[in-house]
C-alpha cells in the first residue's frame, strides 16, 4: 500500500474511533496537557513581561537614561525611530519658600507624556482621597508632597517661591512612580512642569541637575534602543533598568517565575499521567483489532505505520484544540491581570502555543510508541485464543520512553536544573515507593482470610498485579500534584508574604555618625517607633583582583562597570543574617580564624566575575586592605532588611571612618516624624522604599492569582487522571462482573466490592500522595524558594480523607456501568 | 460427493506442534499430513482438546508448527516470515470465527471493508455494500457490532470473509456462539456462498450435521489424524 493510502487508511481508522467514543479519554487528555502547558508557557511570557512592566513603574519607563548635563537629542530621534515613547524629567536640589519657611526640596520638573509606566496621584487637600493626575502640572503651577505642604504650611492654592518666581500649588502630590530611584529621597517633593524652570532661574550650567530621558516600549524594540544607545552615551550618563535599580524587584520577580515553574511543571506531570493511562488503555482495546487486520493480511510494518499516523493525527487535532484553548484562557487571564496591572499586555508571541502542543505530541508519542511497536508483534494467534496476553513493550519497559518524556519536559519547564532535579527525583521516588508499597501489599493481602467478595477483591488485585500497581501509582501522583498546588502553594505563598509584613520597615537611614547613634535612638524612643537593627559601614572602591588592577574599562557588562566605578559599602558581623545563605564556601561564625576575609553576595560575584579564593582590594579612604573571598552568600533582598554586597569579620574594617545605616518602619501619616528627624539630624539621608515595598506586594498578589489559574488545568487534569485510571480497569471490571451477576452476585453486593476496593486503592495512593507532597513542598521550599516552611498535617488528613472518598466516589460513579448494564449486553459486546 | 479432481490448495506434510508446559512437553498435533483439493469442503471434528483449532492456526499461519511442512496453493506457508503469511492470507485466505471479531469502534459496513482497505482496493465501499446485502443485512450496514444479534454479527463476519473473493476459507466453530436455528441458517449461507465463489473450505465443528455436509471429514484424536 502507498503511503497516501496508508494516510488516508490511518484517518479513516481514525475518524471511526473518534466517531465511536474510542478516543475522548485520550484525546481530552492531550487537550488538558497542551491547554494547560500552553497557558502556563504564557504565564512566563506575557504575564512574565506585564509583572516586568510593572515593575518598571518604579522607573517611569522601561528603561532610563540618566545624565549630569542636557542629552543630545539623537537619543529621543533613536527612540523616536524604534517607536518608543519617550518622556524628559529633570531633577535637581533647591530652595523651596514661603513667608519666612525655606526647605530643601527635591524638585522634579516633567513634561508631556509623563509618566511612560506607572502613575501619578494627587489630591486637593492633605490626607484627602487622591485620584490619578492624566496629565502633568499646568503651567504656572505646581504639586507638592505631604512632607513640603507641612514643612511650608502650605496649602492648595497658595503660592509658594522657587528661585526667581511664585508658583501656585494646584494640589497635594501623594504618589509619584520614579522617586524612589535615584534621587535624594531625604527632601521633601515637589512636581513642576518643565517649561517653568526656565524661569525659575535655577537650571545654571553649574548646577547639579540629573536629566533623565524615560522610555517605554516592546521589550525587543527596548533591547535594540539599549544595544544601540550603550556605545554612545556620553560621560556622565547612563542607563538604568529596573533590575540594575532595585535588587528587590529583581528578587521578587525572580520568585515569581519560580511560583509559576512549579505550577507549569504539576501541571505537565498530572498531565503526562493522564496521557499514559489513556494511551495504555486505548492500546489494549486495540489488541483484538490488530490481530483481526494481521489475519486480514496486515503486514507488522503496515500496522506500526498505521497507528503512528493514526496517534499523530491525533496528537495533532487534539494537540491544535488545547493551543486553541490555551490561547483562549490566556486571553481570559490577560483580562483578568490586565485591569490589576492598569497596563497594556504585551502581545502573546505564538511561541508557547507551539511549545505546548510540542508537549503535547512528545508526551502522546512517548506513551504511546513503545506499546505502538509492540502491537506489530501482537500475536494473531489472538483471535482464536483470547487468553493470549498483551505483547512485549505494554508493560514497564513501555513506560521508559514516556518517563524520559517527562523528564525532558520537567527539566524544559522548570528552566533551572535544581528544581527539575528535585521535582523528578520525589516524583520518581513516590513512584517507585508506590509500587513497591502495592506490590508487597497484595503479597500480604493473599494470606488474609475473608468473605468471597474479599477474596474475589484481592484475586483480581493480584491477578492485575502491574496494572494495580500503575493505577495506585497513577492516583497518588495525581494526589500529590493536587496536594502540592492547593495546600503547599497557599502555604508557600502565605511564607512569602509573611516575610513582608505591614510593619516591615519602609525607610532606611544612611549616614550616620558614631556619635549620633544614641540621640538617634532617643529620638525615635520619645516617638514610640521601635528601631531595628545597626550597621557599621564603611565606603571603599575595588581596585584590584587577585593583586591585578581592575577598572570599568575590564568589563564588557554596564552594572559591571558601574560597580568598579562607585564606591562599595563594606560592613562586618559575627552572625548572618537571617535572610543570607551560604551558597559557596564557609561563613566564619563567631571567632573568624582570620580577619583578613570577605563573603561577597552571590550576584555581584557573578557580576564581577569573582570566586572563591579570589583576594580582593579595596580603597578605602587613601588606604588599601586586602582580604580573600571565603564565602559566597545568596541574599533575600526582597526582604527590606539592610544587607551588604561584602562583609568582613570584626578585625579587618574597624579603623576605618565607619557610619551607620539601619531601617525603621514609619507608620502612615506621620510624616512630620521625618522632617523633625532631618531637622535634628541634617547629615541624615532617608530613603524611601514603601512604594518598592507595595510594588512587590502587588508582585505576590498577581502571583496568586497567575498560580490559581493555572490550577483550574491543573483541577482538570487531576479528574482525566482520576477518570483513567477507573477506566483503566473499567473492561476488566465488566466483564468479571458480569460472571459474577450470572453466578448470582447482586448488583448490591457488587457495588459494595467496588466501593470498598476503590476505597483501599484511594486511601494507599492518598498515603503516599501526602508523603510526597509533604517532602516535596519541603525541599521547594528550604532548597528552591529560601522559605521557611514545614507542611502542616493537613497534607496528611486532606491526602488520605480525599484520596479515599475522591477516588471510591469517582470509582463508583465511574465502575457503575459495571453494576447496572445487563449481563448479556456485556456478553454479546464481548463476542 | 465425490474428491475434486483440481490440484490441491492445502498440503500438509507431518505437521507437528509441541508446546513446553512447565517442565512437561506437550505434543498437541503429531505428524498430522492431508489434502484439500481446490473447491472441496472439509470438516475437522473431534473432541476438545485434540488439537482442531491449533490445526486451523496453522493451516491459516497464525502459528508456527514445531515440525513438519504446509502447502498453500503451492507456495510452502513457513518458509514465508510473518509478514510474507499475513500478505498471504491478505490474498488468498477468509476467517470466520467463533466470536465473531469485529471491531466494536467500526459499522458493519465499515468491518467488512477493512480487509479491501487494507489490500489498498479502491472500490471497498461499493464491494461491502454488495455482499452485506447478499447476506440480508441492507438494513443493517450503519449499525455497530453491539446494536446486532448473534446471528447478524456472524453474517457479517461472513460477509468479510468473502469480500475479498479468498480462495481457502477456514471457519472455527462458527455456530459455537449460535442458537440451533440460527446456526442452521449461518451454515446454508456459508455454503452458498462456498459454492458461488469456488471457495476451498475448511471448518472446524463439534457438530456432527454441519460436518455430513462437508464433502469429506478429518476426524483429530490426541493430536493426530484418524482414518476416516
């Protein structure tokens, strides 16, 4: 036969099993796996991109170009050209006045357009409801922040001074997106419109102006504008992502894509259960029928070739729907994300549809292939000895292909090889502990004694021994999947945000001096604001590594060269913190053996190509010190806490000029605490981190919810795994029932056997389920999120009470067809 | 009725088939040798057991012999590999079965043009509805094998058997699954159909009456060939 006639042969063949209702189980499973991989592959895409942009907001654009003097304007003509929106800010230091009150202020004159990302909101009086501004201050007026209106006592409508004329306020400013980067966050604010500065008289070529020119855009058209601007910029200027500005976004965003790995990554192993089960049995209904066509002159070649267009016809149609449907879903979600995020998605790239209905095949082929080749060598002795079993290649061995698939997948999905290394390795160890757990099981069960139904329960249990095992082992997967994204991943998420609490401090202190630390501490006494931590830091420039001179000119990569360029602040401890983790080398703990030692934060360590046993050198106020890495540390900095990039033991810095830095968390509406702080202590430099800090909380909030989508897939591939492996045995059950309502079983009595032995496979497989899903949430957890987490027992309760009741429910609305359909229906169906 | 004077279809020479059971080497066809002669009708009969469907397997080379050779239209059937029989039987051989083997996913019409489809005819749909018809199912052809009695699933096994107009039709106990009346009217239309088509036909029975009607009787005892 042709191959076209063979094709045609494998879509009629196909067409007619559809057409019968051969192929729902089989086909609702792939569809559920690429729908779920699709949507999930969008989650890292366009949700990935949203959460990006919105972190972004905290810079006003995507991307910033900072300078000490006006920009040339072929930077704008070059965004122009790329279709960028650009936005020019100016930001500089001076006197604000009213009557006799003069206060330094951190004036920020914008134009049309801003800002690209984000928003600014205002409201017409202090502590009034505030609204979003569309467009920047008129003319003629300006905003102005809660800290300025008090300290001038000024309010809406009045007039306050700014070099060489009067400006009217139109309204308190209560937010604005790109103050927090960058810019001296210690002064009051005020929010001007650009054209004005001309005539305030203030912007001399001499004074210290920052010009900043804001850009927005699709993230290729960005990265263009980057590549293009990097070898231009002129001295004194520079670039900024977000991730070069806040290592805490960075770091939320980085858990973020991990939250979603591991919900891609259930999803894709509920999913690949769900097609195996389903592939199995549809090869064993097939069993009969290729005998038949051997008999009928069907060469083994022409049924293998059969049936693998056959399955990829059907991999493809049903792969097509779930892209279909992914594609829809994340339609759904973008909406549902859209009006939280209040900016526009960027496109959907076609790339995580094909990728999920890559998956998709790869998982229906890997299933299905090897028991597909075995089917050529079904024996055609089949049609006069039904007792003949099922070939070589239906077995274990069958499912080595499909365990590689997956593996593939979960190592592809989870894009880091730790965690698709410990997801693989408690899967497979649930697995084989499942397994081995039945298989001993039905061993003891054969010595128990009991009623018929006991013993006829047990016999088929045995009979089926590898089939019992596969549906134990299927379910408890599927439990544990279930487990693991409905109570680890509240769990988990409620860690994360524990870790952020609403007094978590939301400004830190620089610069401060030795002498001031206890009228610091008295002042913050007398206001009940409890003051956490102090750190000793000193300042010092790298300048040589490994006893070679460094400078920005080594470096190709621009967060390296600004490293070099600045000064590093250097602390020193006995303890770690918290929220540090030693991820190379050792910490020194208590009595260093040696003072001359650094442990350098992991990132800039990269950024700089430093390693363990490197010497560093540092400059630090005319002196050098040297000293060599012995420990690398991975630090949380979504934490808020004050943490270093280099730290020495006690010993090595000390006689250094050292100030202090330490963080406290400031309660709303009391702003007046800071302006009595700067009073008292001019020489201070607060930041502001609450808005970094309400930008990573809406971070975990779209996590949640990006999390609970997913799980709607997730839900749905649980219930076609349920379903499979009920159906797996659901022929069996038929027929065996039909002997037995023959011999005089009532249908009662048969129902109850049912009920009970789902009930037994349901209670095993939750067990283990909770096991792993227990072990599983804990090594995410403590090796893979850095989260404190420890499941609770409700793992163990919900695993085993849900197991039982889910599965002997399921089992017996599923295995009903057992207990009512007529035994000579089922006779004449067997032939 | 008298032999056929045509040239043989089927040659069986010392057919043997031996079976290791446990530690025990079962013999369950020894040195089995006879003729069917192009046209000719022949029953095998004997008790359970005594190897009449383990013949049939290898008369149809679904099964290997442990010794001895097979004859199909000339052509020595074992020195062929598994898929040199299958196209064999694809040309030359029809099956009916006891349990009738139809595919559950498939229409009758659909069953019986599997065979056509599968030689790669071009015309199996016209072909299917012809003979379906001839067995009296016109109005059956869109149903499935779970929506027809008995008696109409072996029709149109029957009628699969002889779509593709095979010249050795081999039947295993095709009224097993039969009441008598039922039976009764499968077998007439087995041999007419045997008669319009020249088919050789080679049927297993226990029943004495369907085997009168064969021309001649190959009576299995023990795994081997009785005198008859």
């Amino acid at each position: 036969m042709t191959f076209v006639r063979e094709f045609a042969l494998a879509a009629r063949l196909l067409w007619r099993d559809g057409r019968a209702g051969e192929l729902h189980l089989i086909g609702a499973a792939v569809v559920i796996a690429v729908a779920a991989v699709t949507t999930v592959g969008f989650f890292t895409d366009r949700v990935q991109q949203a959460l990006n942009r919105q972190a972004n907001q905290l810079l006003g654009g995507d991307l910033v170009l900072v300078a000490d003097r006006p920009l040339p304007p072929e930077f704008e003509r070059a965004a122009s050209r790329l279709d960028l929106a650009t936005t020019r800010t100016m930001r500089f230091l001076s006197m604000a006045r009213r009557g006799e009150k003069n206060l330094l202020t951190g004036i920020k004159a914008v134009s049309e357009g801003y800002p690209l990302r984000g928003e600014v909101r205002i409201a017409d009086g202090l502590y009034g409801p505030d609204r979003t501004a569309r467009e920047p201050p008129a003319p003629g007026t300006v905003w102005v922040d809660e800290r300025l209106a008090t300290g001038l006592g000024v309010t809406a409508g009045e007039e306050i001074g700014l070099g060489e004329i009067s400006l009217r306020v139109a309204a308190i400013l209560t937010q604005d997106p790109d103050s927090v980067i960058g810019f001296l966050n210690a002064a009051p604010r005020l929010l001007m419109n650009g054209a004005d500065v001309g005539a305030t008289g203030l912007a001399q070529p001499a004074s210290r102006i920052r010009y900043r020119l804001q850009i927005a855009g699709e993230d290729a058209r960005i990265g263009a504008f980057r590549a293009w601007a990097a070898g231009r910029l002129p001295p004194g200027s520079r670039l900024e992502g977000i991730g070069d500005a806040r290592p805490e976004i960075r770091a939320a965003l980085e858990r973020a894509e991990k939250f979603l790995g591991l919900a891609a990554l259930v999803s894709v192993v509920l999913a690949a259960v769900a097609i195996s089960l389903a592939a199995r049995r549809f090869l064993q209904r097939h069993l009969d029928g290729c005998a038949m066509m051997r008999c009928l002159g069907a060469t083994q070649g022409a049924l293998v070739r059969l049936h693998l267009v056959h399955f990829a016809l059907l991999g493809c149609v049903a792969a097509g729907l779930g892209g279909v449907i992914g594609g829809l879903a994340q339609q759904g979600l973008a909406y549902s994300l859209g009006t939280l995020i209040a900016v526009t998605l960027p496109a959907p790239s076609w790339l995580p549809a094909l990728q999920g209905v890559a998956a998709g095949l790869l998982l229906l082929l890997g299933f299905a292939m090897p028991p597909l080749a075995g089917l050529g060598h079904v024996s055609t002795l089949r049609v006069l000895r039904r007792e003949l079993g099922a070939p070589r290649g239906m077995g274990l061995a069958g499912y080595l292909a499909g365990a590689a698939v997956i593996a593939g997948l979960i190592f592809w999905k989870a894009a880091d090889a730790w965690l698709g290394a410990y997801v693989l390795g408690v899967s497979s160890a649930a697995m084989i502990a499942a397994g081995a757990l039945v298989w001993v099981l039905l061993k003891l069960m054969a010595g128990v004694r009991g009623g018929v139904t006991w013993r006829f329960g047990v016999a088929n249990l045995r009979r089926r021994t590898l089939g019992s095992i596969i549906q134990v082992v299927a379910l408890a997967l599927g439990i544990m999947a279930l487990l693991t994204l409905t109570l680890v991943r509240s769990g988990l998420l409620a860690a994360w945000k524990d870790r952020l609490a609403p007094d978590a401090p939301n400004r830190f202190i620089i610069n401060i001096q030795p002498d001031q630390l206890e009228p610091m501490n008295r002042f913050f006494a007398a206001r009940g604001i409890a003051l956490p931590r102090v750190f000793p830091m000193v300042r010092g420039r790298l300048v040589a590594l490994n006893g070679r001179r460094v400078s920005p000119g080594d470096y190709a990569d621009e967060r390296a060269r600004r490293l070099v360029d600045r000064e590093f602040n250097l602390s020193w401890a006995t303890r770690l913190q918290a929220d540090n983790r030693i991820v190379a080398g050792h910490w020194w703990g208590e009595e260093a053996a040696r003072k001359n030692q650094f442990s350098i934060e992991r990132g800039i360590a990269e950024t700089l190509g430093i390693k363990l046993g490197d010497v560093l050198t540092y400059d630090i106020a005319g002196s050098t010190v040297e000293a060599g890495v012995t420990s690398l540390r991975k630090v949380d900095w979504d934490t808020f806490n004050v943490n270093f990039f280099v730290i020495a033991p006690p010993g090595l810095l000390e006689g250094f000029p050292a100030s202090h830095i330490t963080s406290f968390h400031l309660p709303a509406g009391r702003a007046g605490v800071l302006n009595a702080l700067v009073k008292e202590f001019p020489n201070f430099l607060v930041i502001d981190i609450a808005q970094v800090m309400t930008q990573v909380r809406r971070i975990m909030d779209q996590v949640a919810r990006a999390v609970q989508f997913v799980f709607l897939f997730t839900l749905a591939a649980g219930v076609i795994v349920l379903y499979a492996a009920i159906a797996a045995t659901l022929d069996e059950r038929l027929f065996q029932a039909t002997i037995m309502r023959t011999l005089g079983a009532s249908r009662a009595q048969l129902a109850r056997a049912n009920l009970a032995e789902f009930a037994v496979i349901g209670a095993l497989a939750g067990t283990i389920a909770a096991a792993g899903a227990s072990v599983l949430s804990a090594v995410l957890a403590q090796k893979f999120l850095n989260l404190s987490y420890a499941p609770g027992f409700a793992v163990w309760i919900t695993g085993v009470a849900c197991g039982s009741l889910g599965v002997a429910l399921a089992g017996y609305l599923g295995a009903r067809k057992v207990v009512n359909v007529a035994p000579l229906q089922v006779l004449r169906s067997l032939g | 009725m008298s032999k056929s004077s045509a040239a043989p279809i089927v040659r069986a020479i010392a057919l043997t088939k031996q079976v290791n059971t446990g530690n025990i080497r079962l013999t369950i066809l020894k040195d089995v040798s006879f003729e069917i002669r192009a046209g000719e009708a022949v029953a095998v009969v004997g008790v359970s057991g005594s190897g009449k469907s383990t013949l049939l397997g290898l008369v149809a080379g679904l099964d290997t012999p442990s010794a001895g050779r097979l004859m199909i239209d000339g052509v020595d059937l074992f020195a062929l590999d598994e898929d040199g029989r299958a196209a064999l039987r694809g040309r030359m051989v029809g099956f009916v079965f006891q349990t009738f083997q139809l595919l559950p996913a498939m229409t009758a019409l659909e069953n019986v043009m599997l065979p056509l489809e599968l030689a790669g005819e071009p015309a199996a749909r016209g072909a299917a509805r012809a003979i379906l018809e001839r067995v009296g199912l016109r109005e059956r052809l869109h149903h499935y094998p779970r929506q027809l009695s008995g008696g109409e699933q072996q029709r149109v096994a029957i009628a699969r058997a002889f779509v593709t107009r095979p010249k050795l039709l081999l039947a295993d106990e095709p009224t097993g699954n039969l009441d008598a009346a039922t039976g009764a009217q499968i077998i007439d239309l087995m041999f007419e159909l045997n008669r319009e088509n020249h088919t050789t036909l080679l049927l297993v029975t226990h029943d004495e009456q369907i085997s009168r009607r064969c021309a001649r009787v190959l009576r299995l005892a023990g795994g081997m060939l009785q005198d008859t």
